[in-house]
C-alpha cells in the first residue's frame, strides 16, 4: 500500500514536470488580424525571435506588452512591459495557440498587431 502510495505521488510530479520550451500558462497572446478579426489563446512558444540592427535575439514574452507587424509581414515595433520600445525583423514561424475552439497557426502574414496578457490581467 505505502509502494503504490509512493508511485503515484511519484508519477503526478513527474507528469507535472515539463520539459518543453511551451509558453508558461500564464501568458495570452491577444492578435488583432489584418481582416479586422481578433483571436486570443495560449501560445506554444516563450520568446520572440527578432533580428535588429545590432543583435538576433529571443524576447521572452514576459518582458513583451504589445508588438506591431508592419505592412512588410516582416518588420515589427516592440513596446516592452518597462517602457522601452524595439524595431526589427520578426524570424516567426507560425505560432500556434490553444484557443476555446482548439489550436490554430496564425502566420505572421495575419497579424496586425498582438498583445501579450499575462494571467489576472
């Protein structure tokens, strides 16, 4: 009886642990699409890939308020959450996020502008 007790507290924290490099639960993203339609849900991604003038680097979505795609579908403006703002490329795959009426891509060439929410927001 103590053996199985042991498994199964053993099995839920191992169920609990996740290795993937998933978006914490506790971010939505909240797109405003080209077509005047508005999508939001859980993203599988944790960062922003963009390239500036002087770096490439990946923007964790904790630190993102809001991003703005340019007409290009490839230049974006970042407004970071302590007040700095950023221009590059985004390099972005298709995101997929989990949404009420299940997991859709949006494609950048969507995306007119998207808003990072954080849980309680």
């Amino acid at each position: 009886m103590a053996l199985a007790a042991v498994i199964a507290l053993v099995g839920t924290a191992w169920a609990g642990a996740d290795s993937t490099n998933q978006a914490p639960a506790q971010f939505r993203l909240e797109f405003d699409l080209v077509d005047g339609s508005r999508i939001i849900g859980v993203p599988d991604i944790a960062s922003m890939p963009v390239q500036t003038a002087y770096a490439k680097m990946d923007i964790p979505l904790g630190n993102i308020s809001a991003i703005a795609i340019g007409e290009d579908h490839e230049t974006a403006s970042f407004e970071l959450r302590n007040g700095d703002q950023l221009k590059g490329v985004l390099a972005l795959e298709p995101i997929m996020l989990a949404t009420v009426f299940g997991r859709v891509p949006i494609g950048i060439e969507h995306i007119r502008e998207l808003r990072v929410v954080m849980a309680g927001s």
